[in-house]
C-alpha cells in the first residue's frame, strides 16, 4: 500500500515529457477515514473535482495544443491521486502525440480510472469511473468566476486561539426552531500532509436541522490552520465533525482550494442525494 511519504511530494523530480501512467500515485482513502471512525458504509456520497489549467499534447503534426480539464473522482473510490503525482502525469503529455482532443480524454479517464481503483477487488458490481470533461480554447471565455453562495461566516468578529481541529468549538442551539441554511467562509487555511505547505480554500456548508452556533462553527474552520491533511481529508473530517456533534438531518460540506502546480482540489461531500455542484472557479482559484 501506498503511504504519502513515499510519493514524490518534498522530492526532486525528473521532467517526463512523454506520455507515462505510471506516474499516478494513487493513496487509499481507508486509512485517513479510519481516524475518524469511519471503517463501513460512508454516511456521505460525494466527489472529487479536480481542475488541471495545465494540460497540453501535440497533434500529429507536432503542433502543442492546450486545454483545460475537469475531473470528477467519486468519493467511493478505493485511493485519491496525490497532486504532484498527477501534475508530473499531464506534464508526461507535453512531447506526446496524440490524434486529438478525444484521444487525450480517453487516456485521462482510463489511467485516472485505474489509478483510483488499483488493489481493489475485481468481483461484484462495476466500479465506478472517473469523469473527465475537456474544455478547448475556443470555450475558455465561457469558464466564469463565482463566489460561493451562503451567508458569510466572515462577518463575524470572533476570538480565535485554536488552530489544530476542535470539533468540541461546535454546537448548536437547541431551543430555536430548525433552519435550512448555507454557510460560508474564505478562511479555510490548512497544510500539506507531508511538505507542511499552506493551502488555501473556501467553504460551503448546507444543512438542515437545529441552527448551528455561526460563531462557534467559523472558530472551529479557523482550527484546520495549523493541521496538515490532504484536501479531501479535511472536508471529510469537517463533515464527519459536524454531523456528530450538530446532528444535523441533512448536511453537505464543499470546499473549493486555491490551485497549486496547475491543479485545484474540490471535494463535496453530502449526506443526501443530489448533483454535484457545478465546478465554477471562486476569485482566488
């Protein structure tokens, strides 16, 4: 099994510029989730929405073409893809030709496929694939730039000294009547699991249930700043924090971060069924 100090995270790496998918390196998500008590059916669905800003081939006539891509990983899936894995991966298209854009899709989507599921059981029902969308320079003008909708959890001026988690900040309040609500903050700050560099993100909290506590949830956002854990780890171990300690009946946690190497990292996470949010790029990605 792979371990995230044995990808090339904190490393030297060699420049490879010709199509290679064995520069993926997939993680297992189970050892992550067993920290915070989760070894069975997840309580949540959800996915992982990747954007690379860096993807570029060459035609058969040796001319560079770019575009961007998006990629969907369900949360189901056996293992994440570490970022710098994934980044040395498209680089590995730069020199490679390839007959067009749907060509590069289909690699994309099979070795991405592989690399989530690698080590899983082959038997029972099939496992589901990664989603990959790609967008060509003729359709850039049409990417926007959103915020988040909620109301802001920034607004608030709070005393804040805890900045390693500390789900025992949430609560709610018990005597009001139930609320559907959406939250937000930009100040969602937490680091490399294994560099300990910055990363930076937005959040959205849904939820339906007893009103939760603002001041003491955006505390408690605040607490990821000294913590290190991947992307998904964290709006995971959000989630999971939340639904304990609010109990909420319905609740959906997403999180937008701040590109590193060309990619950005948007994992949602939700109790209920619903479709994914549509991967519109905040000011600061």
């Amino acid at each position: 099994m792979n371990t995230p100090e044995q990808s090339q995270l904190g490393k030297a790496s060699a420049y490879v510029d010709q199509y290679d998918a064995s520069l993926l390196f997939p993680i297992a998500r189970a050892g992550k989730r067993a920290e915070i008590g989760l070894t069975g059916a997840l309580p949540f669905m959800g996915a992982d929405m990747w954007t690379a800003f860096e993807l570029s081939w060459l035609n058969l006539k040796g001319k560079p073409q770019v575009a961007l891509a998006h990629v969907t990983v369900p949360c189901d899936t056996l293992n994440i893809v570490e970022s710098k894995s994934f980044k040395l991966y498209l680089n590995s298209f730069n020199n490679t030709r390839l007959a067009d854009a749907e060509a590069v899709k289909t690699l994309l989507r099979n070795d991405l496929s592989e690399a989530v599921w690698r080590d899983a059981a082959r038997s029972g029902p099939p496992l589901s694939t990664v989603g990959v969308r790609l967008l060509l320079p003729e359709m850039f003008d049409r990417e926007p730039v959103q915020e988040l909708d909620g109301l802001n959890l920034d607004r608030l001026d709070i005393e804040c000294d805890r900045y390693t988690p500390a789900p025992e900040l949430l609560r709610v309040l018990a005597d009001e009547a139930p609320v559907n609500e959406v939250l937000t903050s930009r100040l969602l700050k937490s680091n490399c699991l294994v560099t300990g560099q910055p990363d930076w993100g937005s959040v959205q909290i849904s939820y339906s249930g007893a009103p939760i506590h603002q001041e003491g949830l955006l505390q408690y956002l605040v607490s990821f700043r000294n913590h290190n854990e991947f992307h998904e780890q964290c709006v995971e171990r959000i989630f999971m924090d939340i639904w304990r300690q609010c109990q909420p009946t319905r609740l959906a946690v997403y999180a937008r971060y701040t590109r590193r190497g060309g990619l950005d990292i948007n994992p949602f996470r939700t109790s209920y069924a619903q479709g994914l949010p549509a991967n519109i790029r905040t000011a600061r990605q």
